[in-house]
C-alpha cells in the first residue's frame, strides 16, 4: 500500500465521520447552487428584431343566382318559390363591421301586359352565418325602388351570410295569360 493510500485511510479512520459530513456539505451546497442558478441572461446590449405583419382586408360581396322560375299559376293564385342562395362575404376584416342588403324588383311584363312589382313578396328566411355577424332579416312587399331585406351588425373580421329568398306573386284576376318575366336587383352596402 503507498504512503497516499495509507495516509488517507489513516485520515479516514480518525476522521471518518467529518470526512463525510464534509463530503455531504460539498454536495448539498453543489445541489443549492444549481436549484438557484438563474436562466440565461439577457444583456442589454443584446440585438433585437422587430416583427411586423400586415392582415389584408378585401370587399363587401354580394352573390345572387343568375335566374330563377317560379313555376305558373292561374289568375287570382298566388305562385311562389325559393330562388336561390344569396351570400353576403365580408372580407373586409374590420374591427366594427355591418351591412345592409336591399332587394327591388321591377314590373313583370308579357308583351304588353303588365303586373306591377308591387305584387309580389320576398320573404328572406333563415339566415346562416359564419365569423362573427348577427344577421337579421325583414320581408317586404317589392317595390322599384330598394327594401331592406337582411341587415348585418355587430360583425368582427370577415363573416358570411347566406339565405335562399322566396318570392311570391300575387296574380292579379284580370291578368293576361303569357310568361312574365321581372327583374330582381339586390344590392349590399
């Protein structure tokens, strides 16, 4: 055994349980001071990149169908059918956004008979929406001149509303067989 080995059992044996306690006290305070280390630092002098974007905005659009047939009827019968969907977008993303739709019809004419634009109902219907938009509809009796038929509010950021419309005509008693033909303009501001 060489002088090292012995001496240090020599210590150990006259100083065994310092030996250790001291061993224990070295650990403990090595364990301390990794459970307080803080997390890397951030110099004040230390670069920095400013982030930027830009969230687009598009427009308000209305989309209609390009006909539509309500079938036929005799005088005095009121003849009446769904048209179509109509979809409001709003791509506009704004923080406040509302809309309103207006609906006008012409007269309908055959050759030179005549039923007056007044004659018939749009009746909206159940509005579905997406995004944030509370759409409210109104039926109206059409007229030439615009009705409002569903009115959006309280929308965040793009939204849609979509609906498929009833007209009804109310055929006058005295009208005159043919096939009328009107046409419906819905508009979205």
């Amino acid at each position: 055994m060489s002088a090292v080995s012995q001496d240090v059992r020599w210590r150990a044996a006259t100083s065994g349980v310092n030996v250790r306690a001291r061993s224990l006290s070295v650990a403990a305070a090595a364990a301390a001071l990794v459970l307080i280390q803080p997390g890397p630092a951030v110099a004040a002098d230390d670069p920095s990149t400013a982030v930027t974007y830009t969230v687009t905005s598009g427009a308000l659009t209305l989309s209609v169908p390009a006909s539509a047939s309500l079938g036929s009827g005799a005088p005095g019968t009121q003849i009446s059918a769904p048209i179509g969907p109509v979809t409001v977008t709003d791509n506009r993303a704004l923080l406040s956004a509302s809309w309103t739709v207006t609906a006008a019809e012409t007269d309908f004419t055959s050759g030179a008979s005549t039923i007056p634009a007044t004659s018939a109902t749009y009746t909206t219907g159940t509005v579905t929406t997406t995004g944030t938009i509370t759409a409210t509809p109104t039926s109206v009796t059409l007229s030439n001149s615009g009705q409002t038929v569903v009115t959006g509010s309280a929308g965040v950021g793009d939204n849609t509303a979509t609906w498929n419309p009833t007209v009804t005509v109310s055929v006058p008693a005295g009208a005159i067989g043919g096939a009328y033909t009107g046409t419906l303009t819905q508009s979205v501001a």
